[in-house]
C-alpha cells in the first residue's frame, strides 16, 4: 500500500474528475448538474456543510465532459475552494427553497434555470440534455420547461466512484485508523452501568478529535434491543453479559467512510452457548463470502453461491450481502438470492472496488442478535481486510 506524500490529494483530485468525465462520455452525457454534497466532495474535494446543504440545496456544481467546471457556493463561502488546485468558474449559488426564498421561490427558480440553460449553451451550445443527480420537483418543471431533456445523474456518478486509485486507498486506510481508534475506546470503555449513548458517544470524540466529519447512523443496541437489527443507541443501561452490536456508518479524514460492524459481550464476559452460536453464523457467513469474492465475478454469481442462511434466521437477514463503500456507501447493493427477483441486479466486480461484506444474525423469535460486517478491497487475487478491528475468535 502506497504511503501518503504531499503529492497524493493532488492525484486523488486529479483521478476522481476524469473519472466522473470519462462516466459522462460512456453515458454520452454533455454535462453533469451536481447538488449531492457527496457527490461534489467526489468531483472536487470540497466540503461545505454537508449535512446541511444536502437537505438545503444551497450549493451545486457543473462538470462539462469536455469543459470545465462551473461552481455556485454558498453565500460568501468562496473560501472552501482555498488550496483546491483546479480550474473553477466561480459564481454565486441561487437560493430557490422556500426557507431560503419564501413567497419569491417561483421567482427565483426561473432566475436558477435561466443561469443554468445560459452555461449550458455556452459549453455546450448544441446540447439540450443534462445529467442531474437530485433535482425537486418543482426545478425539474422549469428545466424541462424550457426544453432541456434531464437524464439520471446519480448511476452516472455512483460508477465513477466505484473503482478506487491506490491513492485513494491511502486516504481511506486514513479514515478507517480512526475508526479503529473509536473502536478500541469502546472496547476499552464499554462497562455494565453506562448507557449504549454513553458508549456510541466515544465514537464520535474519537472521530472529531483525528480530523473526521461525521456519522451517517446511530446503529448501536444490547441485549434484547440488538433483535431485529437497525435499532439505534438509545438511554438503555447496559448490563453485565449481555450482547452489544454497532455499526460505524462514519464519515472519517479525507471525506472517507469506515463502515465496520462488530458484536461484544457487556464486560467482556464469556458469551453463553446461545450468544456463542449466534456469533458462530455471523462469522462463518461474512468470511464464507469473502473468499468467493474475486474479479470478473457477476454480482448475480456471487448472490447464487454466497453462504445459506439457516432457516430460522432468514426472516431476520440483513438488506444485502455486501454493498460497496467509498465516500459513503456506494454501487454495488448485492441483494441475497432470495431477495433477488425483487431487488437484485447484474453487474461485475472489478479490481480496485471496496466493499463492505455484511451479516446480521437473529433469529425471528429469539432474544438477541449478531451484526458483524468487514470492510475489503477487491485485487486481482480475490479482496483483501482493510481494518485489522479482530473479531471474537475465541468464541468459534
């Protein structure tokens, strides 16, 4: 794995646009209308309140396939781009939502779109279509009021980012190392008495405090809380031998994700037969799918041959078998096989892809639960751990 230098932000930026130009010209798209804030980190490695702006579309951007790239910031927030070596035309975002515009919304969406057909036609001046990632209702009226054919923008950028350079590997290692710090601390932390807030909490500090950003969920339960999974951490105290899953879900250094789910016993007790066969499953299902994973592979494959869930345990499956990881979570969601009339789709691996490989095991009218997800990237060998975060092997 390469090593960070002064030089490797630069590749990464550098990597990432042509990566979003060349997913324009496969999808023979002109230009791209950006308002995702992940999706603008992505393009340009700029940040700007991101939870924020992605509920309040206040900032946004256009990536020409063959052109340059036009930015409309915040209010008088031109400052974020400082230290972002790329040729940019700045201007001055439009706010059109009704916290930002009231009774003059209308108003100022013409004025929006009007700016936005003006750049078009200018870099692209025989084009009427362009690729938007998230639009509301009433913005995609105006656009397609005056003639442009919008085409969807998201799969566009969720397959630029699917395959990561080795520099963004390097970023990424950054991110999960912190991630590894709020894991050990709660590890080292976690006690009968504090409550799963007390606890998810550490996460957070450590998270803040070594440069991260922010975390997507607050999937953390015990005891009887952790079946069915996707319960998030509440005022419970905790109680001595009883089951603690988490999931990560965060938003480390360099904009990365670190999604990593791992399950303990409330003081580090020795698991009962019941929690021990539960964690059993988990383990085998996650590493049982990671050895069939390798390149060239179809996602359809992969579901086929992935490990058979027990069938008291089936209702209670997690979402997919693996999904991919990036920014936050990205393209591929594989679906289990069962699932896969209703939710699968093709596609294939490819080196370079990180994943998260998934389980969650519960039985229907059981007690307690097992999360356990490991992070991977996919090499020409088959994919490798990202995280050394251990698992409880001494239960097996």
């Amino acid at each position: 794995m390469l090593e960070r230098n002064d030089a490797t932000q630069e590749r990464v930026r550098g990597y990432r646009l042509s990566r979003v130009r060349d997913a324009l010209r496969n999808h023979e798209c002109p230009a791209i209308l950006l308002y995702d804030p992940v999706n603008i980190r992505y393009a340009t490695d700029t940040s700007n309140m991101q939870i924020w702006t992605a509920r309040n579309p206040s900032r946004y951007i256009m990536v020409f396939a063959d052109g340059p790239v036009i930015a409309w910031e915040f209010h008088n927030c031109e400052h974020v781009w400082r230290g972002i070596d790329l040729p940019v035309e700045m201007r001055q975002a439009v706010g059109w939502t009704f916290f930002s515009a009231g009774a003059h919304a209308e108003r100022r969406a013409r004025v929006w779109a009007q700016e936005i057909l003006d750049v078009l036609r200018q870099h692209a001046p025989n084009e009427r279509r362009l690729a938007v990632d998230k639009l509301d209702p009433a913005d995609t009226t105006v656009l397609v009021g005056h003639g442009l054919t919008l085409l969807e923008g998201q799969g566009v950028m969720e397959l630029a980012r699917t395959v990561k350079s080795a520099d963004e590997l390097v970023l990424l290692n950054e991110s999960l190392r912190v991630c590894e710090k709020g894991i050990e601390r709660m590890r080292r932390d976690i006690e009968p008495g504090m409550t799963e807030q007390d606890l998810w909490a550490r996460l957070h500090e450590e998270n803040i405090r070594h440069g991260g950003e922010w975390i997507e969920t607050r999937l953390l339960a015990s005891g009887e809380r952790t079946n069915p999974w996707m319960q998030e951490c509440s005022p419970r105290v905790l109680r001595q031998g009883e089951l603690l899953a988490f999931d990560t879900d965060m938003v480390g250094p360099n904009g990365y994700c670190s999604d990593i789910s791992r399950t303990w016993t409330v003081g580090h007790t020795r698991p009962t037969d019941a929690q021990r066969t539960l964690y059993d499953a988990a383990f085998s299902q996650i590493h049982f799918n990671m050895g069939l994973l390798r390149p060239g592979m179809t996602f359809r494959e992969f579901s086929e041959q992935a490990w058979k869930i027990p069938e008291q345990y089936l209702k209670n499956r997690y979402s997919c078998v693996a999904h991919g990881i990036g920014m936050v979570d990205e393209y591929p969601s594989i679906a289990h096989q069962v699932d896969w009339d209703s939710s699968g789709y093709d596609g294939e691996f490819e080196a370079g892809m990180t994943l998260c490989v998934e389980s969650y095991i519960g039985a229907n009218d059981g007690v307690e639960g097992v999360k356990l997800e490991q992070q991977v990237v996919l090499t020409e060998m088959g994919c490798e751990p990202l995280t050394s975060c251990g698992f409880e092997t001494e239960w097996l």
